[in-house]
C-alpha cells in the first residue's frame, strides 16, 4: 500500500494520506525495540523514510524540570528522529502525573508531540511502546493521542518452548551447548515463572543463561 502510495506521489497523483505511527503493546522482553529497528530499516529501504535510524526515548529524554524546557527537549528528540523513527518507550509515563513530585510537564511533551507528529507526517514515525494496560489508560488521556496512531500490534508474552530457544540461542553464541537434562530444567524453571506485567521475558532467559 504504501509502495503504491509512494509511485502516485511521483506521478503528481494525490495520495490516500495514512499515518504509520504505530502502538507496540506487550510486557518487557518482548522485542519491541529490535522491531522498531527493523521496522525502521523496511521503511527506509520501502523509501517511505530516507535515513531509517532508530531514535530510543523515554519520559526523562522528552519531559523538562523547568517551564519551557519539554517543549525544547522534545522538540530536540524530534529533531534527532527526523527520516526515521521516534521510539518512546514506556510512554504512559508521560500521562501519570501522580507518580512524580511537584509540577508535571508530561501533559506537554504529549501536546508538542501531537502538534510535531503532524507537521512532519512524511519525515517521521512515532512508535509509543510500554505494558498493555497502562498504554490504554496512556491513549485515553489525551483527546487527540489514540487517533494519531494507525494501529496497535500485541506482544505477548513467550511461551516455555520458546523461552528455552532463546536461552539455547544465548548459550550457543557464547559457544556453550544445552544438554537435554538442562533443556528439561529449564523447561521447569520457565513454567513455574510467573508470568504478567513484571515478568521479563527474553531478559529472564538472559538472566537464568548467566546464572
């Protein structure tokens, strides 16, 4: 669709204007950084970006102590995005004022990026990243947020079988090989893990290798 979008474009043809900032839902581990890396590379080579970098912000990369510093510093990080993509992770840490002390300049920083993402649509994607159900209340927040973002891809969380591929893909690119009884013990170890929003995913099997 959007090749087609891009070849009417050099014809002189108008063009289905769609925004491609996306909501990348799921628990942490779940790769949504290498996607939006990825995501990033396909845009570039597609043409729809010209640089395809990857630029990965939090609260603190967008959010100032001061007045008049969030919409300097988020400005900065839209600067720094420019051809590429914006990652926020955790954003809904943006819209929860309660969770820190004094003023809050999240409202803001939302306000900017709203007002950024429009004036460069054809520059720059926004993808916000963070737990489910806090990304939900993050999109509520804001009258102008949910209808900005063209879609929402889940990341669920890994199943056992899987958790222990990724703990036998560490060991052999640190040139170690899992043995059939460590297979079956991690096996146990990754279903009796709990699962939900603190669990760790790729991290934990990360973690559980070095152990």
């Amino acid at each position: 669709f959007l090749e087609v979008q891009g070849k009417r474009l050099e014809r002189g043809l108008p063009e289905v204007a769609t925004s491609q900032h996306l909501v990348f839902l799921g628990n942490p581990g779940t790769g949504k950084t290498t996607i939006a890396r990825l995501l990033a590379e396909m845009y570039r080579a597609m043409g729809l970006l010209k640089r395809g970098h990857l630029v990965e912000v939090d609260r603190a990369g967008l959010v100032g102590e001061y007045v008049g510093m969030t919409a300097i510093k988020t400005d900065r990080a839209v600067r720094r995005a420019l051809d590429g993509v914006l990652f926020i992770d955790e954003a809904y840490a943006l819209a929860r004022p309660g969770h820190h002390r004094g003023v809050d300049f999240g409202a803001e920083a939302i306000e900017t990026l709203l007002k950024r993402m429009e004036d460069h649509r054809h520059r720059l994607v926004v993808i916000v990243a963070g737990y489910p159900r806090l990304m939900h209340e993050f999109l509520d927040s804001n009258p102008g947020l949910r209808s900005r973002f063209a879609r929402e891809i889940a990341f669920p969380d890994y199943s056992t079988d899987e958790l222990v591929a990724i703990t036998e893909r560490f060991a052999a690119q640190n040139e170690y090989r899992v043995t059939e009884p460590a297979a079956a013990e991690l096996r146990r170890i990754f279903d009796r893990a709990q699962r939900g929003e603190g669990f760790g995913n790729a991290r934990y099997a990360r973690t559980i290798f070095e152990q």
